[in-house]
C-alpha cells in the first residue's frame, strides 16, 4: 500500500467515524438526559422518603417510580402520590 492509498484509507476512515457520531448523537444525548433524569427521580424518592417521618409521604425508591418521576418530573410525582392513595 502506497502512501495515496494510506491517505485516501485515512480520509474514508475519519469521514465514516464522524458520519457514525452525527448519526447516533442524538439517541446518545436522549439516552443520557433520561439517566440523568432517572438518577434525580431517585434522589427526589430519597429525599420523600428522608421525610416521611414528618410529612406521612413515603413511596418506594424503585427504578419504575424513578423512571416516572425522571420522565414526567413533578406530574409523575404525583400520579405516584395518587397512585399510592387509591391503592
């Protein structure tokens, strides 16, 4: 292989490397953002439960309730709350 085709090789590689980060960087960044999420959702079940003592408010710190507060934020909160209540 001669230094043209090394080059040429080069170019191919680095244009197909940048076509695969352009193609899957947005499943990545919603990927991230929902485990971001999740881990709040499960900071925000730790901290209800912290208080449950005080506020009579306790869910369980699972990874469905985390999921559901992380994807809905606060509304997913409380249908968790109006779950719980009707059950």
């Amino acid at each position: 292989m001669d230094l043209n085709q090394k080059i040429i090789a080069a170019l191919l590689a680095g244009f197909f490397i940048i076509a695969l980060l352009r193609v899957f960087s947005a499943p990545l960044k919603l990927a991230v953002k929902l485990l971001v999420n999740t881990l709040l959702g499960f900071l925000a079940l730790w901290a209800v439960n912290l208080t449950a003592g005080v506020t009579g408010i306790a869910l369980g710190v699972n990874v469905f309730n985390a999921l559901v507060i992380g994807i809905l934020g606060l509304p997913g909160f409380l249908l968790l709350l109006l779950v719980q209540w009707v059950i």
